[in-house]
C-alpha cells in the first residue's frame, strides 16, 4: 500500500555586431558578474570569485567557502567590494585585488548587495531590504574602512553608478521578480534614473517600456543594457546632449551584467565575458580557462533519508520501500539491512509500490528519457520494462491489484490507466474533467481484482464515485453528483463500497478564489451494499436469550450443542473453501442508490479512507483548518464493524498507508517513519524506522544532466499552453545543452534554469533550490528599531511598536516592563560599550531569539541609565510593514477628516483575507475607503474582497431602543478607490482588474506587474530543487490575454518621485484621498430617517 504523500544588416550601421558568433571553445563557462580594473576582470563562478588577466588567460581562484558574488572593483584597482555567504547572510565584504583575507562591512541580517564605490574610493556603495517596509530596496554606502552605513536620499533603489565627480547618481529605482523574463513588458520594467544629489532634481533615461539596467558612468555618458530592440544589449546615454544611442547589435544571447573599470567597459553575455573599448566602439572577448577547486562538483556518498518523496509498505510490513534522491530503497521495520534497489545517478525513478504477494516493487523511472513503469525483484533485481505509450507525460501513485497481476496508475493529463504487468499494455480507464490541484481520483482496487472504484469532477464541480469493470471495460457511475463523494474503497469481503460524502463543499470548491477560504467541509461516512439481497454492513443488532434445549444423549451429551459444534464446523469447511477461491465482488447497479446507508461515525473533515483487516476502517483527517503554508497535520481513528466504535489511532501525521494483509501500517510523523502493527494505537516512538543505511553515490555533474532534461520535459508537458508560446522545445533544449559541462556548481545550473527558461516569456517561473552549499546560519538581531548618531552614540530615532499581543508583531522594545522610548540612547549590549564608528548591527551578531542585556538610557554618558532583557528578532520587516500601514491610515484619517478608511491589502492570499476582514470590517461607518493594494504578491484570485466591497445600500432598520442601522450591516456605501503599483501581481493583478470591470472605483498609482497565470503541482528535482511550469492561464470574457505580460494601467497615473517622497510625501494615497473625497462631495452618502410609525387605528 502506498502512502498519500529580428535581422540587421551591421554594415549599414554606425554600430558595432558583437555576441553574433561565438570563438569555438569545447566548454563555455557561465562565468558572470564580471568587473574590470587596468589589468584584470574578476568574475563570479561556481560560487567563488576568480580573476583573470583582461587578456584573457588561466583563471586564478580568490576566494574559498561560503558563497561570493557581485564584485566591483574600487576606482584605484586596489580593492574588491563583494557579496558574501559566509555565516549564513548576505553581507557586503572588501578584499585586496590581488586576494587576501576578506573584511566585512555590513552586520545587518537583511540582505546586502554591492553595487559600486564613491569616486574617491572611500565607500562602497550597496543595495539592502534592511529598512524597508515592502519589497523594495534603498541605497547605502559603508566606509571601506568599516563603520555605520548611510543611507542615500532616493527612498528606493536597485543598481547603482554614481558619476565620475559624485554629485549625481544613476540607478534602477525598482525590483524586477523576474529578471531574465524575456520581452516582458508589464509594469516592472525598470527605467534607469539620473538624480542629482543635493536636491534630488530627476532625470530620466528615454525609453518607451524597456527593461533598462546595470547603469555605470563613463565620462559624461551612462552606458547601460536594455532589451528596447530585441535581445538585451548594450546601449549609451549621453547625458548632455540627453540621447540615447545603441552600442552593440547583439543577435545572440542577451547581454546578463554592465560594469566599467577606468579605460573600458566589461559585461557578461550569457556564456562569455568581453571587454568593450568606448572610444573604437570594439568589444574583445576574454577567454577564460578554469583549473581550479570545485568542490561542489565532486561524486560523493550522501545519505538520503531526510529527502523521502514516496513511501510504501511491504505487504506484511516487514519492510517499507522509500523514494529519495531518485532511487529506490527498501528499508527493514527492524532487522536487516536498508537496500538500494536501483543505484542510477543518472535517472530518475519515483513512486515505488509493492506487490500484494511481496514478490515485486513497481516505480517509474525515466531512464528511457521518458517516464516508464519499471517492475523489478523485492531484492531489486530483474527489471521488467512498460511502455506507457505516447504522448509521453508524467504518471502517479502505482497502485497493485490485490492479485499482484495488474497496476493501476493516474497521468498529468487526468487519466486513469492499469496495465496488465506480463502482457504490458496500458488500459485506460476514465479521464477527470478539470486540472486543478484537488484533482485526484483516489484509485482503488475490488479484492478480486476485477473492478477499480474512483471519484471524478462532474460539470458542477462535485466528486462521484464510480466504478469500472475490467471484464466490460465499462465504467458506471455510483453516487448520485448532488453530493460531493471521494474516497471510495471496497471493503476486504468484497460486499461494500465505502466512501466520504459532503453536501456543503459549496464555496471551497472553488480553489482558485479567495471567497473559497475558509469553508471547513464536514464530511460522512457511507456504504454502498453491492449485491442485491446482502444485508447491511451495520444491519440492527439485538442481544437475545437463547432457550436450553434439555434433550440429553444417555451420556448427557447435549445434543443442542453438539448440533451447534457440528453446524460451526461445517460452516469452518465452508469458510476454507470460500478462501481457497477467493473473494468474488458482485454489482448490482440497478437500485444501488437505495443502498446506500450511512455508518455510524461521526462526521469530520476527512481526506483519505483506508480499509484494513476485515471488519477494520482507518480515517485520515485533518483536524484543524487547512494550513495556507506547509502540510496540515492529519489524525487517524479506526473504526471496528463489530463493535461499531470509532477510536483514535494516530496523531499529528503527514503520511499514513495499510499493508496489504491489514496487519501493519506506515506513517510518517515529523522527521521519523515508522511501522506499527493496527491492532491497537501505537505508543509513541514505536517502530521508528533506521534511515541512517539510506544512502547514494551522487554525482552532481550526472544529476545536473538529467535535471536539464527533466525541467525541459516539466515545461513540455505542464504549461498550459501546448504550443509553449510558440517556442520549439527540443531545439531550445539542444542551444542551452551546451552549457551543462561548463557548470562550476549547483547555483550555475539555477543560473542556466533561469536564462533558458526566460525563452519561455512568461510570469510565475520560479527556479529555486536544490544542492547550494549552505554556510552555517549565525542569526543576527534585530530591535525594530531605526537609529541616528548623536553625541558620539547610537540613539533611537523611532521604535517600532508592533502588537505585542500578537506574536508575529512582537516588538522588543516595547514589552511590558522594557518600555525603551524614541530618544533614548543605546549604551551596552551585553556588557559591551557601544559606540560609533563599530556598526551597531554588529553588537546582535547570533542574538536573535535569545535573552540579552541592553544598557538603555536618557543620556549619552549613561546617566539614569538602567538594563532591560529584550529577545531581538530574527527580521524586524512585519513591525515596518504593520508601521507604514498604520501611518497611511492616520495620515487617510487626517485628510479626509475622519470620513474614509484606509485598508491595506498585502496580498490574495492569508495575509490579505486576514488583513481585509480585520481592518475593513473594523471602519464600518466610514463613508468611504481607500483600498491599498500596492506590494500585493497575489495568491488566490480575490472574487471575496470585490464581493464585499460593492455590495450596495439595501434597506435600514429601527428598533425601540438604539440606533437605525442598515442591510448590509457590515458594509462603507460610499466611494471606493484602490491604489496600485508596479510590485503588484497575480492576484494582485487581478484584484485591480476586477475592482474596474465592477466599477467599483478609480484606480491611482502606477501599472501593476502583469503576471496573471496560476502554478501549483510540479515533481521535485532530485537534489529537491524546483522549477514552475505555470499550468493555469487566465483571460478575460472578450477572448484576450488581457493582463499577463501586459498589467493593469491606472486610471489615474500617479508615481512617488525621489523629491516627494523625501519631503514627506505619498503622492499615490494623496491623490487616492483627493479623487475619493471628490466622489464623496458628487454623491454623498446617506442614511434616510424612518418614515412615520405607521398607525392602522387613526378614524
């Protein structure tokens, strides 16, 4: 039993071709981020950091351990500035050119990137998330020499250049979540910016809606990429004459990093790295030769048994076999040693399952390049190879017909199959009608082998259970569709079907709306007696006397008992005999609505039925409601046909699965499996299973071949558009292939995922994971709190108060009895003095969630001083979030005079559904509202919020005592605007979308993302890393691709410049109060009086 887990001609151009061709080399490296000095580049690979002579030359290694990258040299050649991995963060780090013993500059535990220097050399200028409130980063530069870091005016800011005499500064203002999406052109393509420091007087780059980046300043121009004509490439802004020319005709591969040394310029495109001389147009290829330490590429032995994906148990559960990394394991519940059945780096196999008999282990591998059904030998040995047919997919949950003959198994594309195991051609059985991810049909098999029972949606998206039978290769459908039914199975006598049903799924049927949360769904138990003329499994039960028969052999025998013994020995005869022939299902259809009868167990949220010996039912069920984020814990009661009771079995589980004999069950809870006989609930701890014998020979370079073509067949077979947006797969397959044997490491393989997936053009592909070395995690601390440096001290320029009621809002300084206020100087941390210029960050280095000491006080030279125990936050970003939240709300309070209510609205997912009933419902009476949607990172598709906002004034009511009050009582009638901005997506693309299609009200701020697709369902990669296909695309009722790659524009455009925002101001929520308080004086909102009592009596 398994467990439930374009062409351009360069001659006629003033331009120079480059990235055309590429020099013949047998092995290109993805060498990247590089930057240049007079002699040298320096570039990122394999994780490490490398230079190389500008010639070109043998590659020498700078850096070992941890996880380097973004170099930039300072403008005298003598330093690098980089982002560094080495305890678990990312900080920025300064070494000597030549190597040498990395420094770190920044302690915060945010995220740090270098970026450049100032001109003089003195400051490294860096990107961090450390103080904002949403996701957004600002400008920062630390003295190379170490100390506080400043923050630059703009109130955001990506890559960064400043010019060549420091008073200006080019940069990216805005994040792109998809960097290498190519020609996307939503709303967060990013423009490059030219400020002038002292007054933040803006200048922007010409563009119409290109993605721009990586600015750097050369003389009086600022080169940067863009992908404005085709493939990203390199293009010149003159910034006196304000014009921007093309530098490089790139008909290749787009260009991937900008950097510029003191002659020349330097940039990555995507798989060499050339040096481009400004004053004859020419760029020279660097040709780079690696011999150096790649530890990460090295074959090694691993053990595997915290990677299990799949996991089944031996029929009498002397063993259970496991999935991991690929292979396949069989693992003794006690005595013995762990097997590794299969031993193929290479390939990937998946989903074992083995045979009733115990005779044979069936799983799926791809070692063909396609998925197939291997069936090998419980010692693993003598394979058997299936077919599966074309077109080639991915298949799930191998499933073993109680005679050991035929296996049942589903597809990605929503069907059901078995194949008959000698004659090894595949059946199908039933296709379900939608793709979503409730969608499985929960297969199984009759103890006869001979009928398989599962659910399927019906139009009105209800489960019902059917069944087919394999002598007619009909299939006929069980429960009637006005009730939602699934988790069919048949009992071990072969005389039931058994089966959960609920009638109020009703809203969360619906999974991909928001309206759906939150509906617990109650189910029952029921079963279907098969055969006409059988009794009930739980027919009425009646204890009764039975009369003395007082007849008496001469013997005294009594011949009453004797009779009984007799008769119970023939019935003994006829019970060996019935098993000698096994257990034959017959199904009456006609009528078998009538038979159907409930069981007597009590009704809960039931996710899985399993049968087990005879007379016994296991019910999986979650007791809470569904976790948003993680696997909800599953409990397992068992219920005894003899007894009629229903009792607790198991607890807090996330897999559980019967033997086939009945006799044992596998589950896994927590970290541990375990094997635990089902006669009574098992003690914790019993039968935990020894998984330390798992493991594998890795060989990531072999790994990383199948990976590549597994992700290619991930994308083939599970985006939603069959024609994958016109991109000819294999061949895009073939072009990128090249680049595997050039890989320095796990992160290069993300990298190649990244680029060769952008071909795809589309939001929502996610590439993550896998094997990256991971240093270890020293957990820096945070206070909430901003400072500023005052007399020679570190002192609070504003604390964070958060909800300390709450614990995802605690803030440390404001705990009762802690009580630190704005003003207050910070003057120890654990008995260490704290002074400028070591960096105050550095103080909490692995204090976050710990008890420490702080020395607080009014006064710089510690006068009323007094110690406080605080516990520092891992990330102070929700205390920001929750802050700016609530200054918009006072500063809507404040403009509109009391009138209109200010909601933030974070996302389509929890966040936003418990934001939106928290704080809309809270400001019930104000006459109108401010729907704040921008940062929103989506989810669900937000039908819930549009419903509640525009419901209309129906009627009002009086009563004797109190005030009128009106239907709908928990409702703002009057106007409703929604602010909007570019890092707002998916569902926080659609949201907007909606809010306009009702017209709810005008939208202000600036065009959304543009990535409305919906993902969900992918198999992990072997090292556990993973990759999107995005299999959901929505369009809109008029037949067009409305919003992906596209946004939603506003209706009135609104952008928080650098100067506004610095003088204090959110333009964007200004102008969403003006236009709502507009709206409001046009068509104000009242309340009418009750009309006059009415009197029936008046003459």
């Amino acid at each position: 039993m398994r467990v439930r887990m374009a062409v351009l001609i360069c001659a006629l151009l003033a331009l120079t071709c480059a990235g055309v061709s590429r020099a013949a080399e047998e092995t290109p490296l993805l060498a990247h981020s590089p930057t240049l000095s007079k002699t040298q580049v320096v570039f990122a690979y394999g994780g490490y950091l490398w230079t190389v002579p500008r010639e070109g030359g043998d590659a020498r290694q700078l850096t070992t351990g941890g996880h380097e990258g973004a170099p930039v040299f300072s403008p005298d050649g003598k330093w690098i500035a980089f982002t560094g991995q080495y305890d678990g963060n990312v900080d920025v780090f300064v070494m000597p050119a030549d190597g040498g013993e990395p420094r770190r500059l920044t302690w915060h535990p945010g995220v740090d990137i270098a970026t450049g220097w100032t001109p003089d050399g003195k400051k490294v200028l860096f990107h961090s998330n450390r103080d904002s409130y949403a996701d957004f980063d600002r400008l920062y530069t630390v003295p190379v020499e170490g100390g506080p870091a400043e923050v630059l005016p703009m109130w955001r800011g990506e890559a960064a250049w400043y010019s060549p005499d420091g008073t200006r500064i080019a940069y990216v203002p805005n994040e792109i979540w998809q960097t290498s999406w190519k020609r996307y052109r939503g709303g967060q393509t990013t423009p490059i910016y030219v400020v002038r420091l002292s007054d933040l007087a803006l200048e922007r780059v010409p563009r119409e809606n290109s993605n721009d980046k990586d600015p750097v300043w050369f003389g009086d121009t600022v080169y940067f990429l863009s992908d404005r004509n085709g493939p990203v490439t390199l293009f010149a802004y003159d910034t006196k004459a304000k014009t921007v020319k093309q530098g490089i005709v790139n008909q290749g591969l787009d260009f991937k990093s900008l950097s510029a040394g003191p002659d020349a310029l330097v940039y990555e495109q995507f798989g060499g790295i050339y040096v481009f001389n400004p004053s004859n147009g020419k760029p020279t290829k660097v040709d780079i030769r690696i011999a150096g330490d790649l530890p990460s590429t090295r074959p090694h032995y691993e053990n595997v048994g915290d990677r299990i994906q799949n996991a089944a148990i031996s029929p009498s559960g002397m063993r259970a076999v496991f999935e991991a990394r690929g292979e396949i394991f069989s693992v003794p519940a006690e005595k013995g040693d762990v097997r590794n059945l299969t031993h193929t780096p290479a390939v990937a196999e998946r989903d074992p399952a083995w045979s009733p008999d115990g005779k044979s282990i069936a799983f799926f591998s791809d070692e063909s390049g396609e998925y197939a059904l291997h069936v090998v030998d419980q010692s693993g040995s003598g394979v058997k190879k299936i077919n599966l047919g074309n077109p080639p997919s991915y298949f799930y949950g191998p499933l073993w017909s109680p005679d050991s003959k035929k296996i049942a198994y589903t597809d990605k594309r929503l069907n059901l199959w078995y194949v008959d195991v000698e004659k090894g051609t595949p059946v199908k059985v039933a296709t379900d009608r939608y793709d979503d991810p409730t969608s499985a049909m929960n297969e199984t098999w009759s103890p006869d082998s001979k009928w398989l029972t599962y659910s399927k949606e019906l139009e009105n998206h209800l489960r019902t259970v059917f069944v087919y039978s394999l002598e007619t290769g009909k299939e006929s459908q069980i429960t009637d569709g006005i009730s939602d039914a699934r988790f069919p199975v048949f009992d071990k006598g072969g005389k039931s079907l058994i089966f959960a049903v609920s009638t109020d799924v009703g809203l969360s049927s619906g999974w991909l709306d928001l309206s759906s949360f939150q509906h617990p769904v109650l189910r029952h138990i029921y079963a279907a007696v098969l055969k006409k003329g059988d009794p009930s499994p739980v027919e009425p039960q009646s204890d009764e006397e039975k009369a003395t028969d007082e007849k008496k052999d001469a013997a005294g025998v009594d011949k009453g008992k004797e009779a009984e013994k007799n008769k119970e020995g023939e019935k003994g005869k006829e019970g060996d005999k019935k098993k000698d022939e096994g257990v034959k299902v017959v199904i009456d259809l006609d009528g078998i609505g009538q038979r159907i009868i409930s069981l007597p167990i009590p009704a809960a949220r039931y996710e899985g039925l399993d049968a087990g010996k005879a007379g016994t039912l296991f019910l999986s069920e979650v007791v809470d409601v569904p976790r948003f984020e993680g696997p909800t814990p599953v409990s397992v009661s068992k219920f005894d046909f003899a007894t009629r009771k229903t009792e607790p079995f198991l607890s807090g589980i996330n897999g559980f699965g019967v033997s086939a004999n009945g006799e044992k069950a596998l589950y896994r809870q927590g970290p541990g499996w375990f094997i635990a006989a089902t006669g009574a609930a098992p003690k914790p701890g019993d039968g935990a299973l020894k998984l330390d014998g798992m493991e594998t020979y890795v060989d990531p370079r072999v790994e990383w071949n199948q990976m590549y073509h597994e992700v290619w067949r991930i994308e083939r077979d599970f985006l939603y558009d069959p024609n994958h947006h016109g991109l000819n797969i294999p061949a895009i397959e073939k072009k990128y292939s090249v680049y595997l044997k050039g890989l320095g490491g796990r992160a290069d393989l993300n990298y190649l995922f990244d680029e060769m997936l952008g071909e795809v053009t589309i939001g929502h592909m996610f590439i993550a994971g896998g094997d990256i070395p991971k240093p270890n995690q020293v957990r820096g601390g945070l206070l909430g709190a901003d400072y500023k440096i005052e007399n020679g001290r570190y002192r609070f320029a504003r604390i964070y108060n958060g909800e300390n009621w709450n614990p995802d809002l605690r803030a440390p300084l404001t705990q009762p009895g802690v009580d630190v206020k704005t003003g207050d100087y910070l003057l120890e941390v654990e008995g260490r003095d704290v002074r400028p210029p070591a960096e105050v960050y550095s103080f909490f280095e692995n204090t976050a969630g710990r008890q420490i000491k702080l020395k607080v006080g009014p006064n710089a030279d510690g006068k009323d001083s007094r110690e406080v125990t605080v516990v520092p936050l891992p990330s102070d970003f929700a205390l920001r979030n929750r802050a700016w939240e609530e200054d918009n709300r006072r500063k809507v309070d404040e403009l509109s005079g009391g009138k209109l209510a200010y909601v933030h609205v974070p996302d389509t997912a929890v966040g936003g559904w418990l934001n939106f009933n928290r704080f809309y419902f809270a400001q019930v009476g104000k006459q109108g509202a401010v729907i704040d949607e921008r940062y929103n990172h989506g989810g669900e598709v937000a039908d819930y919020i549009i419903d509640m906002l525009k419901r209309p004034l129906r009627n009002c009511a009086i009563s004797r005592e109190g005030e009128k009050f009106c239907s709908p009582l928990a409702q703002i009638y009057g106007p409703k605007t929604m602010i909007i901005n570019e890092m707002s997506g998916s569902g926080g693309d659609a949201l907007p979308w909606m809010f306009r299609q009702d017209k709810i009200g005008p939208l202000v701020g600036m065009k959304t993302w543009g990535g409305l697709v919906g993902i969900y369902g992918y198999p992990p990669l072997l090292d556990g890393g993973f990759v999107t296909a995005p299999r959901v695309g929505i369009y809109g009722l008029h037949g067009d691709w409305e919003v992906e790659n596209k946004g939603i524009p506003p209706d009135i455009e609104v952008e928080n410049d650098p100067a506004s925002v610095a003088a204090g101001h959110d333009r964007q929520l200004e102008k969403a109060v003006e236009v709502t308080m507009d709206a409001l004086k046009k068509n104000p909102v009242t309340i009418p009086d009750h009309p006059p009592y009415p009197n029936y009596h008046k003459k």
